[in-house]
C-alpha cells in the first residue's frame, strides 16, 4: 500500500503547474503601456509584471524576488532592453511598427520616446505591401505570414541583424513668440532624433532634422530605441507637429537631392513647369511601350509657395508639411500631364499652375505620394519622397500670355504677344490665332518639299546620305513655329541685356505709350523695334509694347544642314545674323529661345544640350528679318 503523498506537496505541485500555464501558455509580452487595461498589483518590493495573450486577455499579477527573473522598472539608457529574460510594460514608451509610421505632438524642451522592436517584421502579418501587391495578392516573396512555419528554423539565443530605415518628418511647427521679428524671422529650431541599438553601439546617436527632415540606416539584433527632442527656443511657442517611422524594408519618408523641376516659362498668373525625363528622376517606368503613360495618371505631384510666405519654411524637406501647408496645391491650382516635350522622345511630366499673383517669385517643390500609386500606412516608402525647391517667378506685364500644348507647333511652350482687351478669359482662341497661321505657312513648304526624290533606294539619286525628307520637315517646322510665334518677355525686364524691345511706338492696351527715357536712340532708330516680329501680329493681336527673347541660330543652321540645296535655304552670315537670330551661351541662360533651353545643365543637374546666347530681330521666308508675312 502507497504511503499517503503528503498535502503539502500536493499544494506545490499545483502552485507550481498554475505558475507555469500562465508563463508559458502567453504567447507574447506586453510592450507598450497601451495595451493595459488596468494597472497589475504591485509585489513585494513594488514590481509588477503584465502578460498579454495577443487576443486582449490580460494577466496581471504581483510577483516578488525570484532567482532567474530580473524585473526592473525603467530600462536604463544604453542598455538593450531585449537581452533581459522578462520585462515589463514601458511607460510613455510606444512602438512603431514595420512600415506603420507613428505621429505626435511635442512642445519646445520636451522629449518622447519611441521604440521600434525587433520582431516588428514578424508582426505585420502578410507584410508591407508594395508596387506587387496593389492588386490583391499576397506577401512579397519571402516573407512568411504569422503564424506559418519560417523557412529557416534558427535557436531561440541565435540573433540575425535586421537592416533597420528610420525617417521622421515634420508636419506642422510651433508659432513665432510675440517677441520674435515677423520680418526675417529665426530659423526655425529642428527636432533631434536620438537613436539607440544601431551598428552595436551602446551610446545613443544623434540626428538633426534638416528642412523638416531626416533619416538614419542601420544594422539591428534587438529592439531600436528612438527619441525625439524639440529644443529649447524664445523665438517659437506652440506644439511641433511630426510623423516618425521604421522599416525593415526601406525608408518610409525619403528625399530626392537630384535636380528633377525645370521652370519653363510664366505669365502674370500662370506658370509652367516639367520634370526630367521620367526614368532620371528616379520613377522607373515599367517595360514595354510607354506612350500608354501619356494618357495615365502623371506620378508626380507639385507644391508651390510664395518666397514672403513663412509657412513651410524650415519644413521643405517634409511631404506631410507640404500637404498641409502649401500655398499652392492640388488640382484647383496645379494641372498635372504627360508630354514628350521637347523632341518627342523622353516622357516627362509638366504642372501648369494658376492663381498666382503678378511680379512674384515662388519656390516649386516635386514630390511624390508614397510610391504615386498607393501612400501611408502598410506600404513601403507610404510617406512620400520630395525633391529640392526649384524657384520661379510670374510676369509683371499683362501683354505676354503663357501658351503650351498647341496641336501644331507642339514644341511651343512659352509666352506669347498678347493683348489682354482681346484675349481675356480666351487662351484657347489667341493659341489657334497663332498656331493656324504657322500651319497655313507650313502647308505651301510641304508643295515644295514634295518634288524632291525623298523614297529613292539608289544612293546616286538620293540627295543625302544622312538625312531624310522626314528630317528635312521636322526641322522646317521647329525653325517656322519658333519664327512665326515669337517669344515674349516684359518689356520692364532689364536684366537681360539679350532681350530686344518690339513695337515701342505703339500705345499699351490701356492707351498709355512708352516715355522716351525707356529705349536708347540706337534702339529708337532700329526698324525691327518699331513692329512686332511679324506684322500680321500687330494687324490681329495688337500687343503694344514688348521685348522678345529670339530664337537661336541653331534652327536655321540645321534647317539648311537637313534639307536639299534645290529647296534654296540658307542662313545670314554675320553679323547680319544678329538681326534675325541669337546664340547660345554655356555660361549664361536666357540669352536665346530653344526648346530645349529650361531643362539646360545647371548644377549638376539633368542636362540635355545646348546653353543659350544672343541676338536681334528675325521672322522667316528666306530664314532672314521680314521676309515671311503675308
């Protein structure tokens, strides 16, 4: 017969079996003091630990000293948290998750504290979502849905570092103190980002936000520590306002410093502006036949703000200050499409923004919302990328209309003569004035054109070896829509000494004419300044008094380089070329007009050819001054 076991073993045993269902039958630790719902009792010596389930049910209960255990109530700084056995929830320390940003707000002196822990990719279920998964399907190849069985079994004490991407970006900023100037105000104090648990150091690094923004990569074996500080400052009261996140995959807010928004020309309201060629701006279009993007949604947005405007400064570099605190945004004020200008090939996207106000410069900033087809939360670089400020400015003389996208002359992209009496509230009527005359003139080119033998296949009948009728077209049309719609400039611009006055005996449209101290005796006396370009300008538009930037002489050296001797073409020599055309010049721009002239090399920037230069008058007929009207 078995001896009775005595009771006290009895009660050891189930204190023992209880304990151990409760440890280890939790599937997950509590992280964040959010996710109780009451405070646990305290032990013995003021200790509590919280157990979550990952279902909601909470496990609080008081454990005093335990061998094996080390419960401390504040992890200290430098230390990684993820090495200790059991920890307990952190107070005012909430974590961000994988491609899930966190944002808050945080006055001047104050410090918070984030975390971004390494199991963060693991807990994201089918993972961040990226260009693959827009459609509906499932996680990115090699990323393992909770709950299935990793690839890889690896031991519990084995740690694999992690390439960690953390970015944080302001959105709002405090106000200026009552004391501070309101002209010229000081910069506006940047948030700092200490990190700890990057690269194996154990001090924290620290990060100075620049315009807004910053960013930090790093390798990672346990749990990221962040902490965002807003310093100390007399001149700003009020709450800073910022978004902060981490990634496994890549940075969630990003910045472009490639110069990628070339302004192209204005008048006193509008403005136009286009970006690179698409592929050089870092949005890679996919394979196959890309005229499909011209019909698409463009990628790209735009941002725009007066340079008197202090509203973004200091957060330029911010896609979520922008978003709320640009003066000009969406589509009311900025229409965004795709073009092939200049030369039909590289597609780029161009902003024709309105509502801007007259004689005022403006700082334009590109940017993209998350990767342009999907944005926030849950996707890869969801926070948006922005590139650097690129200025601009609007017209003071209301004589000058921005024109683009003609049906005929589709390399136009600039201002026009205009006269507002005429042509108010009616782009679309001075566009078809000026682009059905250089399609009328085109037409009897195209009679002349057609007796040369363009399809001969013997090389003794061809004219040339190395250009075709095709290109002998395509030149004649560049050179005649650059000749026939002249490009306009205020006549109150003197900083371009390359600019040459038109019409400056003619009365403005509000009857006022030009005093006599405007122009020099030289100009007074020149017979090109006396008319506009082309006299039929001044019998149907009647522009008053303008300056123009003239074409370069380049259209007409390869006008005469791509088409027959029978056609006659030639080019004045100089320097009575000058009355007809500029030149190009490397080291200054604005000297002459060419397509391709606003995305010129400029800093390093995207380059397509060409500088500018200088010259006169011209019209066309002999590719000479004057000898084209009708």
């Amino acid at each position: 017969m078995r001896p009775p076991t005595p009771k006290l073993q009895y009660r050891l045993a189930a204190t023992l079996a209880a304990c151990s269902a409760v440890l280890f039958s939790a599937p997950a630790f509590a992280h964040t003091e959010d996710s109780l719902t009451a405070p646990a009792p305290a032990g013995p010596d003021g200790s509590n630990v919280t157990l979550g389930s990952g279902g909601g049910g909470q496990f609080p209960f008081a454990l005093g000293s335990y061998n094996g255990l080390v419960l401390e109530d504040s992890a200290d700084e430098g230390v990684d948290a993820s090495l200790d056995p059991i920890r307990r929830a952190r107070r005012a320390v909430s974590s961000v998750g994988n491609n899930q940003y966190q944002e808050d707000d945080i006055k001047p002196g104050e410090a918070q504290k984030w975390y971004f822990p390494r199991d963060a990719k693991d807990r994201d279920g089918d993972g961040p979502k990226d260009g693959n998964d827009r459609e509906g399907g499932g996680p990115k190849e090699g990323k393992d849905k909770e709950g299935d069985t990793p690839k890889e079994e690896r031991p519990s004490h084995q740690k694999r570092a992690n390439t960690v991407y953390v970015s944080m970006t302001i959105c709002s900023k405090p106000r200026l103190s009552k004391g501070a100037p309101d002209h010229n105000p000081p910069a506006l104090p940047q948030l700092e980002v200490s990190i700890l648990g990057l690269n194996g150091t154990d001090s924290w690094a620290v990060f100075k936000s620049e315009g807004g923004y910053m960013s930090a990569v790093g390798d990672a074996t346990g749990d990221v520590q962040l902490k965002v500080t807003a310093p100390e400052s007399k001149d700003y009261e009020g709450t800073y306002h910022y978004q902060i996140a981490a990634s496994v995959d890549a940075l969630f807010h990003t910045v472009g410093d490639d110069e990628s928004l070339f302004p192209v020309d204005s008048d006193t309201t509008t403005a136009l502006l286009a970006t690179a060629d698409l592929n050089k701006t870092g949005y890679h279009l996919p394979a196959g036949n890309d005229s499909d993007w011209l019909h698409k949604h463009p990628p790209f947005v735009m941002f725009a703000n007066n340079v008197n405007d202090p509203s973004i400064e200091g957060m330029e570099r911010s896609y979520c200050a922008l978003n709320l605190h640009a003066q000009v945004k969406g589509k009311k004020s900025v229409e965004a499409s795709m073009t092939r200008r200049p030369g039909g090939e590289k597609l780029r996207e161009q902003f024709y923004v309105t509502k801007l106000n007259r004689s005022s410069e403006y700082t334009g900033i590109l940017a993209m919302a998350g990767d342009s087809t999907d944005s926030g939360n849950g996707y890869i670089g969801g926070g948006g990328r922005v590139w650097k400020p690129e200025t601009f400015s609007t017209k003071n003389d209301d004589n000058c209309a921005l024109i683009h996208d003609l049906p005929f002359c589709n390399e136009v992209a600039y201002s026009v003569p205009t006269n507002p009496q005429n042509y108010k509230n009616k782009l679309p009527d001075l566009i078809t004035t000026y682009d059905d005359h250089a399609r009328s003139l085109y037409k009897n080119f195209t009679y002349s054109l057609a007796q040369i033998q363009c399809n001969a296949t013997n090389n003794e009948t061809k004219w040339s070896l190395s250009v075709n009728c095709d290109d002998c077209a395509n030149a004649y049309k560049n050179w005649l829509c650059a000749v026939t719609i002249p490009r306009c400039v205020d006549f109150s611009n003197t900083n371009n000494t390359a600019l040459y006055p038109r019409n400056i005996l003619r009365p403005f449209h509000n009857g006022t004419s030009l005093p006599s101290s405007a122009v020099n005796d030289t100009i007074r006396k020149s017979p090109a300044a006396r008319h506009a370009r082309n006299p039929w300008i001044d019998r149907l538009i009647k522009p008053g008094p303008y300056k123009e930037m003239l074409p370069c002489r380049d259209l007409c050296w390869d006008l005469v380089r791509s088409c027959p001797s029978a056609l006659d073409f030639s080019c004045p020599e100089e320097p009575e070329i000058w009355a007809s055309y500029g030149a190009k010049n490397d080291s200054e721009e604005g000297r002459c007009n060419y397509p391709e002239a606003p995305f010129r090399n400029k800093n390093g920037g995207v380059a397509l050819r060409g500088g500018v230069g200088f010259g006169l008058g011209g019209c066309f007929g002999l590719l000479c001054l004057g000898c084209c009207d009708d």
